[in-house]
C-alpha cells in the first residue's frame, strides 16, 4: 500500500510562499522554512526537492495569482485612464494592510534572487513585461477611444509607468508616507495629460 503524505501540500507550498514573501529567500533557513509550513525535514525531502525549487513555484503562483489577478480586478469595468489611476490608487490603498509590509513579492526578488538566479530572474522579467503590456494596452484602447492624445508612444508610456509602478511598490515596502505615495500616482496620471 503506497504511503500517503500526512500534510496537505497545497498549504504547505502557500505558507512557504508566504514565508519567502515576507522573509525574502535568504533570510529564510530551512528551519524556519519547515516550521512554516508544518512539516518535518523528512517529509519536505520525500514531496519536494529543495528549498530553491519551493521559491520558483512560489513567484510562478505570486505572478500568476496575485499580480495578474489584482491588476484584472482592480481595471475590470473601468475607462482606461480610470483604470490605471487605479492601479497605483490599489498599491496605496494596500500600503497599510496586513502584508504591505512584504511589498511586492515580484520586486523583492528582482532585487535578490534575479541577479543570482536565471530561473527567478526569468520569471521577475516575464511579470515586470506583463505589466508594461498592460499598461501599453491600455494607452492604446485609450487612445482610440479619444481619451488619451495620439501623439504619445503608448509603448514608452507603457514601459514608464511600470516603472512608476515598481517604485511606488518600493516605497510602500519601505513604508513611506502616504502623501509620498499619493504624489508619485499622481505624477503617473500627469503623464497621460
């Protein structure tokens, strides 16, 4: 008879997550890794490889749960130019919840995973051009709709607010005042004037 894992592995895989989130990779021993998850050191070595290979799986689930669905919640209905005021508007409304203090999960491992990591950096670079494609999209449906000018690159315009995004992501992990904050979305809405 097979022998049947006594841990749900699903929970476990999102506490880690969570652990990698809130701790960033390195910080994170593999002491308080199976601590996290609720597991014995033989029990991750029989279901999972390494510790590594948990990080993947938790940026591909980051990426693909978290990121792309807040940005599709957050837009869905909206204009375009109230769409991506509300992308940076959900980046502050959420500075004070209960995990702002992690930050963006994506950003926190481009700064430490990606340079040492080409599966991670991989996985940061693919996320950081969905959210330029998004942006870009957007312009454009904006600018056929008459509400955005079409002289303006909507694909520099694009790449610029993710990159507002990324900063604004930054400084809410650094816990910067809210009125820092509100100032940087409203230079990102400026520039589609």
């Amino acid at each position: 008879m097979p022998w049947e894992k006594q841990f749900d592995v699903e929970k476990a895989l999102e506490r880690a997550k969570d652990t990698f989130w809130a701790l960033g990779y390195e910080a994170t021993s593999m002491d308080v890794l199976l601590k996290r998850m609720g597991i014995h050191r033989g029990s991750f070595y029989d279901t999972f490889k390494s510790k590594r290979d948990i990080l993947i799986w938790s940026l591909q689930q980051y990426d693909a749960r978290n990121r792309a669905a807040l940005l599709r919640a957050v837009t869905k209905g909206k204009s375009p130019r109230a769409a991506i005021a509300a992308v940076f508007r959900s980046m502050i409304d959420g500075s004070r919840g209960p995990q702002s203090r992690h930050g963006c999960f994506l950003v926190n491992s481009a700064q430490e995973m990606a340079p040492k990591d080409r599966e991670a950096a991989r996985i940061v670079r693919n996320g950081f051009r969905d959210i330029e494609q998004f942006f870009t999209e957007l312009i454009r449906r904006g600018q056929q709709s008459g509400e955005f000018r079409k002289d303006l690159d909507a694909v520099d315009l694009g790449r610029t607010l993710m990159n507002q995004l990324i900063g604004l992501m930054v400084l809410v992990r650094a816990g910067a005042a809210k009125p820092v904050l509100k100032s940087v979305a409203q230079q990102a809405e400026k520039l589609l004037a």
